[in-house]
C-alpha cells in the first residue's frame, strides 16, 4: 500500500466551523487592544504553525496535509525552518494555539493557521487562498450518472428518488437544501465535531457510502475530493454550483492574531505571489476549486 493510501485510512477529522464561520468564542474583537507581540520578525527564522494532529486532507502530525505542505513551502520562501504546536481543531482551538503563550514566557506558541474562513472573527486574517464548495458523492453506478448537479437529482423517477439515503452533516448548507426540497426524512445525519478523536467526516464517503449504507453524501468539497480518490473511481465527486438562498461555497483564508499588521502584510503578500504553487498543491489533492473573488483593498 502506497503512503498516500494509507494516509487515506487512517482516522481522520474536519471542524465544519472552516466553512460556516461561527464565532462561539469571539472573545478578541477587531477592534481589541494589541497585545505586547514579541514574534514574527523573522529574527529566529522559525515559522511556527498551529495545525490539527489528525485532520487529513488538511492537516496531521506526519505532515502530510495540503495545509502542511502551504506551510511548508511559504517556510521555504522565507529561508526559515518550520515548528508546529498541534491541537484538535475544534472548540478552544485559537484559544490553546494562536493566542495560548510558551509557560513563563512572552512568546506565543504558534503564530499561524494555514485554513480559517476569510473574515473569521476569531483572528485577523489574509486575503482567501482557496476557495471551494460542497459536493454531492455518489456510488458509481449507471442509475445516478444523470445526476451533474442537485436539480438532477430531483429529476430521478420519484420512486427511486424516495427510497435513497442522504448523508448529511448537521447545521451544513445540505441541511437547509433537503429541508427545501422535502427530502430531510431521507437524511442520514453526521456530527462535524463528535469529540471522537477516531471519527472524520470522510468516513461517510469511506466506509458508509462504499458500503451502500448511504446512497449520497454531501460533504465539503476538499474532503469529497480527497476521499473519492482514495476510493479508487468506486464513487463519483459531483461539485454543487451556487444555490439560490443557500450558500454552498467558501473562501479559506490564513489566520494570524489581531494588532500583527507587519505580520499579516508578510504573509498576505505571500499569498498574493504564490497563488499559482497553492493552486498546485489543492490540485494534488483533488480540491475542487472555484475562481477566488477579487481582494479589495485594506
């Protein structure tokens, strides 16, 4: 087995907070005091990072993420080394890494995280270097190649259309849209954040969805992608186009802590130069991706 396949089964964990934006913890406004900021002058030529252990495809402790290999290569254009203090991304999250201290010191463990939302209230943040949507997973069976896009599945013969199994994530846009089209009593319902360090998002895809216990998933598109190829074609990546009323698309954007101007403009400006080695990497990874909105002025 290939590394890149086994990394595909091990246990993995996505926080759906990285696609609906939810400040549960909105403690450090934008309008808060700096704090005394000793680092990210570059001085030491570390680059550290706050990343999630066990996060695939974006992040874990091997290294193996495509927010990993981002941080990697922004860590090779300034010529520094790279350093990571690893947390569960979940709740307490910014508040164990970005902004939690080295004991007895002034230094801050790690000085930034590769995936936010663009705007995330909890951290600054830089202009968005990815920007992806949902998609609908089938098995890869003759009766759904129709299906391109979620009217088409609507358009199925409703007899069949009734007895289909819809994975879902709760609180997810998919939510809303079932609700709409009065197919939520087909919804076979997940949690983002169980609190089981062995549960990962792409396990409906992996294991339910593989194994015909659901009949569609719909999951956020760089996790769709990741584990349909790691499938091997035994199911099928339909990406979901803008919904009237209903937001399927997101822009991720890098986080950094408020009142560090100098050390946003440094890796925002990084972002805006290496968009192309970004999109390579995201690319590898089977991310669907859709054209980034034009950045304003700040």
């Amino acid at each position: 087995m290939s590394d890149r396949n086994a990394a595909c089964t091990t246990s993995f964990r996505f926080t759906l907070a990285l696609c609906t934006a939810l400040a549960a913890q909105a403690a450090w406004a934008q309008g808060a005091s700096a704090p005394n900021l000793p680092n990210n002058d570059g001085a030491d030529g570390v680059l550290r990072v706050c990343a999630d252990p066990n996060n695939m495809p974006l992040s874990n402790q091997k290294g193996e993420g495509y927010e990993n290999k981002i941080a990697n290569q922004m860590a090779s254009d300034f010529g520094w080394k790279i350093e990571y203090t690893y947390w569960p991304q979940r709740m307490g999250f910014v508040r164990n890494t970005l902004r939690d201290k080295v004991p007895n010191t002034e230094q801050f463990k790690c000085d930034l995280i590769i995936g936010v939302p663009r705007e995330y209230e909890l951290t600054a943040t830089t202009r968005p270097y990815l920007h992806s949507t949902y998609a609908m997973v089938f098995q890869n069976k003759p009766e759904y190649a129709s299906i391109k896009a979620p009217s088409d599945l609507m358009n199925l013969p409703p007899d069949q259309l009734k007895k289909m199994k819809l994975g879902i994530f709760v609180k997810s846009p998919a939510t809303d849209w079932l609700l709409r089209n009065n197919l939520i009593d087909q919804a076979v319902s997940y949690q983002g954040q169980s609190g089981d360090p062995d549960a990962f998002p792409g396990e409906v895809i992996e294991r339910d969805l593989a194994k015909g216990n659901v009949d569609a998933a719909f999951i956020w598109g760089p996790i769709a992608g990741y584990f349909v190829n790691c499938l091997d074609n035994k199911v099928r990546l339909v990406p979901i186009p803008p919904q009237p009323g209903i937001r399927f698309d997101y822009e991720i954007s890098m986080g950094v802590r408020y009142g560090e101007k100098a050390w946003r403009d440094k890796v925002d400006n990084w972002i805006a130069s290496n968009q192309p080695k970004i999109d390579q990497i995201l690319t590898s990874y089977q991310v669907p991706l859709l054209p980034l909105q034009p950045v304003s002025a700040q």
